[in-house]
C-alpha cells in the first residue's frame, strides 16, 4: 500500500515539476524577445536596459531548468519511465542544449553589459557639463542685467527716498538690504565688487552641484557594472555547468552501450566417453596351476 502511494506521490510531483519547470522556460523566454523588440541598437540606454532586465530574469529559466529535470528524475523513479525512452532522451539533449546557449548568452552579456553602462555614465556626464554650462550662461546674463539696472537707476538724478521708491515699489527690504543699496547709492563702485561676489558664489554652487552629479553617475555605473556583472557570471556558470554534465552522462551513455556484448547462449555439457566391452565370456575352464 505504502509502494503504491509514494509511486502516486512522485507521479503528482513529476507532472508538477515538469509543467512548471516548462512554462517558466517559455515564459522568460518571450519575455526576452519582447525586450528586444523593438530594437534600438544605436542607443546605449537602450542595451543598458535589454542586458539589465535580462539578467534580472535570468534566475527564472535557471530554476525552469532545474523544475524540469526533476520532473523527469521522479517520474524515472516511480518506474513510469526509463532513461532510454525516447521522450526522455529528447528532452534532456534540448534542456542541456539550451543550457548551453543560455550560459554562453550570460557570458557575453558581461562585457555588454559594462560597456552599455559606461557609455551611459559618460553621456550622462556630458549632459551634466552642459546643463551647468547653461546655467552658468544664465547667471551672468541676471547678474549682467542686475547691474545695468543697478547703474541705471543709481545714475538718475534723484534723491534717495525717490530710487527707492521706484527700484523696490511695494516690496519690503530688510535693514541690510537697505543698507546695501544705500552704498550703492552712495558708491556706485561697490555694485561691481558685489556682483563679483554673487558671480563667486553661484558659479561654486553651480559646480559642486555638477561635481556631485558626476560622481554618482560614475558610482552608480561602477555599482551597475560589479552586480550585475556579478549575477552574469553565476549565471552563466550554473547554465555551463548543467549543459556540461548532461554531455558527460550522454558520453557514459554512449559507452556503456558500445562495451555492452550480446549474450552467448550455454553450451551443452559434454557427454561421457563410454567405456569399451571387455572380451566375450570363454566355455573353456580357467587355467590353475
């Protein structure tokens, strides 16, 4: 009863195994061929994210792979299957071939996938350089215009309660920007010396925020490159590794069956040579002395 119900269980388990270990072959399978499509092959974001997904996915046809293979394995050992039928045999050399061709995708994928991310980081540097070199364009021309406005009003032949009222209208100032202004006033000079102050400043504003922006950039290329690059290389070892032991149990296989003779049927026994006939029995009487 019991070899009955373990050989139910394993048969459950084998036709589990194995349509599980296929649909997340095929699934994982289209979900590659979606990502390719459609191809973009100029545009390093766009191989930086097709080797990105796939190697996050490429865990799944490995566990696929494994799924299916213990599947067979259960179903050989609740005997409703034999090594040498056909469909087993089909099946293994089409699993270990796409082992192969998984492995050796994985392994390319390496140095794809670090180059993608470093012609990455390096046109996002670039972007950066020229995202501050406008913004460094835009500050000179507000603090050029600053000072024309500063001077234009300063110029005027006007008390300076009147620049006041026509520089700020209704906008309140602070003591110090009352101050300031009134220095102005008072030393037109002093408006060159501050708008070189406020140059200083913005311009060390503007490039420590594109030194930061670089250095994560370069970081988070380096930080793509070693886990990923990582996780490809695992991968592709596994997938290796599994397409090398099924070559080497077909070997065994193969030579197994060519060391294998057929049986010679027994030979008879010989028979047992018979003994000659001694002499006929004689009517004359024995000789005594």
């Amino acid at each position: 009863m019991k070899s009955k119900e373990s050989k139910t269980s394993l048969a459950l388990a084998s036709r589990g195994l194995k349509l599980a270990g296929t649909v997340l072959i095929l699934i994982t399978l289209l979900n590659f061929i979606l990502l390719i499509v459609p191809p973009d092959a100029g545009s390093p974001s766009w191989w930086l994210n097709l080797t990105t997904q796939i190697i996050q996915q490429g865990i799944i046809p490995l566990i696929g792979v494994a799924a299916l293979l213990a599947g067979i394995a259960c179903e050989v050992v609740s005997g409703a299957a034999t090594e040498t039928d056909t469909w087993i045999q089909t099946t293994k050399k089409r699993t270990f071939r796409l082992s192969l061709i998984l492995g050796l995708i994985f392994l390319i994928l390496i140095p794809g996938h670090a180059l993608a991310a470093l012609v990455s980081s390096q046109q996002a540097i670039a972007r950066i350089d020229r995202e501050a070199n406008e913004s460094l364009e835009q500050i000179e021309l507000q603090l050029q215009q600053q000072q024309q406005l500063y001077l234009g009003i300063i110029e005027r032949d006007e008390d300076t309660e009147t620049l006041l009222q026509d520089f700020l209208g209704d906008e309140p100032l602070n003591e110090e920007q009352l101050a300031q202004f009134q220095e102005f006033i008072e030393n037109p000079d002093s408006i060159d010396r501050q708008i070189q102050t406020l140059r200083t400043s913005l311009v060390e504003r503007v490039q420590a925020r594109s030194s930061r922006a670089k250095e994560r950039s370069r970081f988070g290329a380096w930080k793509s490159i070693a886990r990923f690059g990582l996780t490809s290389i695992m991968l592709s070892t596994c997938y290796l590794n599994i397409a090398f032991l099924g070559r080497g149990m077909g070997k065994t296989a193969k030579r197994a069956k060519v060391k294998r003779r057929p049986a010679t049927p027994p030979t008879p026994p010989k028979p047992k040579p018979k003994r000659a006939p001694g002499p006929p029995p004689s009517d004359d009487p024995p000789f005594l002395p």
